[in-house]
C-alpha cells in the first residue's frame, strides 16, 4: 500500500481530532500546530500521490510524514499521559501511522506505474 492511501484520510483524522480538542479547551497555540501538522499531511499526501502519478517513489514525503507522525504522537502523550484515552488513541493513530510510514520506507517495493509523457 503506498503511503498516500493512508496519507490523505490520517490529515483529515487528525484536523478533526484538533478540532474537537480545540472545542474542549480553546487554545489558538494549540489550534494552530494541529491544522498546521494536518495540512502538512495533506500537503506531503498529495505531493506523494503526484509522484506516484509521474512514475516514482517519493521517499522524502514518507520521511516527513513519519517525523509529523511521531512528533504528534509524543505530544499528545507527554501533554495527556499514557493510561488516559487520548494517549491510547493517540497510540493507535499516531502510532500506528508511523509504524506503516516504516513499513512503507524499508518493506514495500511497489510495481509504479510507467511514466506519462
């Protein structure tokens, strides 16, 4: 599976996830870095998807992706601690995102699509 297949729909599961957080305890800080961190998903998602279109493989993308995974990951659990359920969510999204981004970048080797010219 290509990392934008889960790329793309994770952006979004995490800006709603900031919202609702957001509507618990308005913080515009927080606010901020989490629908900074989804549309860096989108963005690395969709230039990912782009490349998978011209014929290649875009290493780069899934590397950042893995680096935002892990960073919302440690935030979420040194901000709400790991037995609450937000930490336990956050383990499975977050957490597991990363560990497909590191599945993708060392056991998946596609068959690409032939460029188009």
């Amino acid at each position: 599976m290509h990392d934008f297949c889960l790329t793309l729909p994770y952006a979004l599961l995490v800006a709603v996830r900031e919202l609702i957080r957001w509507l618990a305890s308005p913080s515009t800080a927080h606010i901020g870095q989490g629908l900074g961190s989804a549309a860096a998903l989108g963005f690395l998602g969709y230039t990912s998807l782009k490349a998978y279109k011209q014929g290649r493989r875009a290493h780069v993308t899934a590397v950042l992706s893995l680096v935002l995974a892990a960073a919302l990951l440690s935030r979420t659990l040194t901000a709400s601690g790991l037995g609450s359920l937000a930490g336990a969510l956050s383990i499975l999204s977050d957490g597991g995102m990363a560990a497909f981004y590191v599945w993708n970048l060392t056991l998946f080797h596609p068959k690409l699509p032939l460029p188009k010219e």
